[in-house]
C-alpha cells in the first residue's frame, strides 16, 4: 500500500490529528498538510520487466566456482 493512501486513511477515515500524523510518520506538520491538501495519486503502474546486464553471463555465473577459474586465467 502506498504511502499516499495510508496518510489519507489516518487522516480522513480514522480522524487522526495532523500533529500525530506528523509524529508517526516522522513528516513535517506542513508536508502532511500539503499532501492532504494536494490530492494528488500515487501511480499504480507496474514497470515493464528489462533484461539486466548481468543476463548473457548468468550461466557462467551460476556454474559456481568463477572467482577460482577467472583468477587462473580459465575463462
């Protein structure tokens, strides 16, 4: 759950005091009111799945024991 959603449930279903709000969550009283003010939504996208740099040697990697063979010069 974003952070966004959880202020506004203790803000506005819950009746939690801007002060306490300001103590749980570590935030400026003005922070928390200008997030309660602002309205705005958190994204609810997911991020697409990229191939890392690491993917065209991962079966080098998991064949175990490459430090020893690359210190040797065997690879």
């Amino acid at each position: 759950m974003g952070f966004l959603s959880i202020l506004r449930r203790w803000a506005l279903r819950d009746k939690m005091p801007i002060r306490a709000l300001s103590r749980r969550m570590e935030l400026s009283r003005n922070t928390i009111g200008k997030y309660l003010r602002e309205g705005a939504v958190e994204s609810k996208f997911n991020t697409p799945s990229r191939p890392g740099k690491r993917d065209p040697y991962a079966d080098r990697l998991s064949a175990g024991c490459w430090r020893k063979r690359a210190r040797n010069g065997e690879l």
